[in-house]
C-alpha cells in the first residue's frame, strides 16, 4: 500500500480557497487517489476519487500531475462548516482492499 | 447514497463485561466490512477485515480473541469487545463499500465506546 504524507494542520478563513497536497511517492499504475472528510464523532466520508489530471464534483476539485506523485484537494470558498480532519488515501483498483489512513490534515476555518 | 449503520452510537460498560457493536449495510450487501478504532486526536487505525461466512482477518497487534468479528450475513457484521478494560475505551467504526474496484467506501457514524 502506497505511503501518504500531508500537512499535520492548515488555517484558513470563511470564504478563502483551501488546497491540501499530499505527496504518494510510491503509487502503483493502478493504484487510485481518494480524499475523505471526517468530522468530530462522527464516520469519514468520500469527498472525491481521481486517477490522473482533474476532477470535480459539487464539492471540490482534485489536482494530479502527470507523474501522479502527488495530488491536491482544493476545497472552494470554504465556510466554517469545513472545518474537518481531511485524508488522503491510495488504493489499488482490484477487489476489496482494505483502506488504511494516514495522519489526515486537520483543517480549521475562522470567520 | 449508501448508508451503513451502526448501533449503539455510544455505550458505556463496566470492567470485565463484554460490548458488542453492529454494523449493518442498509440498502446494499456487503461481503467484506472494516473495523477501525480511533483515539482522540488520531487518525483510524484498521484492526480487522470483517468476511461473510468465514474468520476475520486481523491487523497486526489486535488480539483476535478480545475482538471478536462475525459477519454471520451480507448486511451485518458485529464487533464484540470482550472483558473490556479502560483502555479498550475509543470510537469504533466500521466500513464497507458496495462492490470491488475503486468505489467508494461507506462509514458508520462511529461507536464511543466507554469502559470503567
């Protein structure tokens, strides 16, 4: 399973677009980039999915270059109720692989 | 979307006892589930993959015989925390995803479970 490394933390204000990059130095070809969003006592849940370039749904876009050593997650114009712990995780495209999580970047959003 | 449940939400128990938490797949059926344990502030840790009709896989470091895993069906599995101790005290939560490949997976709202 590919490694992940982000940001610990990251401060932003209401209104503001927030980009998290996590570096997946040893990605498989078929391995595939996913972000989830976790709040307080509560499940994660799925943000986005992407293999290479960009993807967007209604709530953010993710960023990966060609060499897919990396990826961005930009959350726009963000609102308070983004504040979250937000992970990055690499996962292979065969059968029901287990997801294990990284540290997550714990994301704050002041008024 | 999917939904996966899981009950209780919370629990408290006593030292000694055993607790048991269910995960269910509400509108799909799911072959494989996770159990992940989380400390406050950290991240989730895996302690095992839950499989219809047949033993658990479990993580390196997580005693199988106090964390007992049965997915006795294709919409549950359950998680028995056996002669619980202080600091079996997290949240627990489970997993699962509609079929193989890379779909998304679906969490529970999280156990908190509470030992003293």
């Amino acid at each position: 399973l590919a490694k992940t490394t982000q940001p610990i933390s990251m401060d932003s204000y209401e209104g503001q677009e927030v980009n998290i990059t996590c570096s997946h130095n040893n990605i498989a070809t078929n391995d595939y980039i996913t972000w989830y969003q976790q709040f307080p006592s509560q499940g994660p849940r799925f943000i986005i999915q992407g293999y290479k370039t960009k993807v967007t749904n209604e709530v953010a876009s993710l960023f990966i270059p060609a060499d897919r050593k990396s990826s961005t997650l930009s959350l726009p114009r963000v609102s308070l109720s983004d504040t979250a712990v937000y992970y990055c995780l690499v996962e292979q495209n065969t059968g029901f692989q287990k997801l294990v999580f990284g540290t997550g970047t714990r994301l704050l959003v002041s008024p | 979307g999917a939904v996966v449940s899981q009950h209780p939400s919370w629990v408290i128990c006593k030292s000694g006892t055993s607790v048991k938490i269910e995960c269910r797949s509400l509108d799909f059926q799911a072959t494989t589930m996770f159990w992940y344990r989380q400390f406050p502030k950290q991240s989730l840790m895996l302690m095992a993959t839950s499989n219809e009709g047949s033993k658990a896989t479990y993580e390196q470091g997580v005693e199988k015989d106090k964390f007992l895993i049965n997915h006795a069906s294709l919409t549950l599995s359950t998680l028995t925390v056996t002669s619980a101790h202080p600091e079996d005290s997290s949240f627990y939560i489970c997993s699962a995803r509609r079929q193989q490949g890379n779909t998304e997976a679906f969490f529970g709202q999280g156990t908190r479970l509470t030992v003293v």
